[in-house]
C-alpha cells in the first residue's frame, strides 16, 4: 500500500507547475480522509507489532513520522518557513477540513477574485426621478385623520385618498426621499392640523427643509393655495 507524506500532500495541492514566490505566508492545511485515518492505525498496529519483534527505535520513530495522519487529522506546513529552509511543522484541529488561504498573504490571482466581488457588492443602483403630485388633503370627519396633511402619487397611479382633496401641485424628484419627508411632515405636524391657520404656520416654519426636498415652486404653490382656502367665498 502506497502512503504519502504530508509534504507531497501539500505539493500536489499546490500544484507542480506554479510559481508562487518566496516567503508569502500561504498556509494550507490538509484534511486526512476517513480511509487515510484507517491506513493510518493499520501502519500503527504493524509497526507495535515489528517493535515487539526487536525493531529499533529510531525507526519506529520514523516510521511515525511518515505515518498518513502524523498523529493528528489536520498537518499544516508554511511556505514561508520552508522557503527559509526551516521544516517545522505544526498540527491544529478544525472542523471544516480543507485549505485555507489567508486574506493578507494569498496569491495575486485569488486578491483579484476577490476585489471583483468586492466591486459587485460595494455598487448601487441609482433611483431615478420620477414626476408625480403632491396632494393637499383634509381627512374625513369623525375620525383620527380628520387633520390637514399632505399624500403623495406618482404617475397616473393615483389612489383614492380617504378625504377632501384641496390641491394636487406637480412634483419630481427622488421617489425614496420625498415618501420619507412627507410621513415625518405629517407625524411632526399633526397636533397643529386640525386648523387650517396652525397647519399653515406649521408648513411656513418648515420651509427649509421642505424647500430641499421639493422645488420652491411646490412650496409658494401650496401657500397660495392654503390662503385662498383661508378667504371666506
């Protein structure tokens, strides 16, 4: 039966052909299949036997060393050690098995892989304006809506609104941004929108930051609208 060192284990990995440079830290480590581990003891159990049969020491040793699992299912080697001509090794357990490559000594080509996938996650999609109206409402009486607010549609999609409609005033802009800025306009607002007076005092001391979400247009709009309703016909 044919056994392998871990070291030509960890060649054949590597692969006979590539350069991989000096020095760069790759780790590997190798998992000994479940048959490897039976080989193994099987190697244990003849070399007890040759040492009850007057073998040596030394070379029962070596024998050991030669063994499929090394005592231990995981044998790791660094490149960087054996590129200074050191030939330590050390053993660590894991669970998963295989080999691992670390992210700051690995290969240029596995760094470009990498980086690629990087590059996809790390972009995003652009919103585009949309065109819509921005719509001026008075909720139906005897319920909690029964408020002065403000609904946005977009399109020709436009939904049936639980209310009198007072105005619809043309809007374009970012979609996400302007259903964000209305809902806190109204959640802020809604103690004073019972009145048509407090819900315009309301609107006129949020003018700034209603005016970076919607032209300045919507906004002088929405005042006239709110003082023509104001004049008694």
């Amino acid at each position: 039966m044919a056994l392998f060192s871990a070291k030509a284990i960890v060649a054949a990995i590597i692969g006979s052909g590539g350069a991989v440079g000096g020095g760069f830290g790759l780790h590997e480590i190798v998992r000994i299949s479940e048959r490897a581990a039976q080989e193994d003891s099987q190697f244990k159990a003849k070399d007890q036997d040759n040492s009850r049969s007057g073998s040596s020491g030394a070379g029962t040793s070596e024998k050991i060393q030669n063994s499929p699992a090394a005592n231990n299912p995981l044998v790791i080697i660094s490149e960087e050690k054996a590129a200074s001509g050191t030939s330590t090794w050390e053993s660590e357990s894991s669970p998963k098995g295989g080999w691992i490559v670390t992210k700051e000594d690995r290969p240029q080509d596995l760094e470009i892989e990498d980086g690629e996938e990087n590059d996809e996650d790390s972009e995003e999609v652009e919103e585009q304006e949309i065109s819509g109206k921005l719509v001026l409402l008075k909720g139906s009486e005897g319920t909690l809506d029964n408020v002065y607010q403000l609904k946005t549609y977009y399109e020709e999609n436009k939904p049936i609104f639980d209310g009198t409609t007072l105005g619809e005033f043309p809007l374009s802009g970012l979609r996400s941004r302007i259903d964000k800025y209305v809902e806190s306009f109204n959640q802020d607002i809604w103690f004073q929108a019972d009145k048509l007076d407090t819900f315009t005092e309301g609107l006129e001391e949020r003018e700034t930051p209603f005016k970076r979400v919607f032209k300045s247009e919507v906004y002088d709009r929405l005042i006239r609208k709110l003082q023509e309703l104001k004049v008694p016909s």
